[in-house]
C-alpha cells in the first residue's frame, strides 16, 4: 500500500482519488510514517460479527 505525507496528498488529492477509484489504496501518514499490525485483517472481527448477526 502506498503511504504518502500530508503535504503530497494535499498537492495530489485529485490523483489520489482517481487512483483509489482504480483500486489502488493509499494510507495518509505523517512524515509517511505507517505501520500495519499483523493481525490488522482480524482485529475486532468477534465484535464485527456479533453486529452483524454472524456466528464467531
């Protein structure tokens, strides 16, 4: 995933959107600073399922 710094996005909002309109996602970090935790595509998942009526 593309990170970019606040001031880039601010220069390049528009292509920005126009490339996550193409699927491809951008995270906006200070000094493009990011990190990603390991389990970040599980976290909260118990809770989102209870919302949702799923059996987790």
């Amino acid at each position: 995933m593309k990170s970019v710094n606040i001031h880039e996005a601010k220069t390049r909002l528009s292509r920005l959107i126009a490339s996550t309109i193409n699927g491809e996602p951008f995270v906006i970090a200070k000094a493009s600073q990011f990190t990603v935790p390991d389990d970040f595509d599980q976290m909260g998942q118990d809770e989102i399922a209870t919302m949702f009526g799923g059996d987790n």
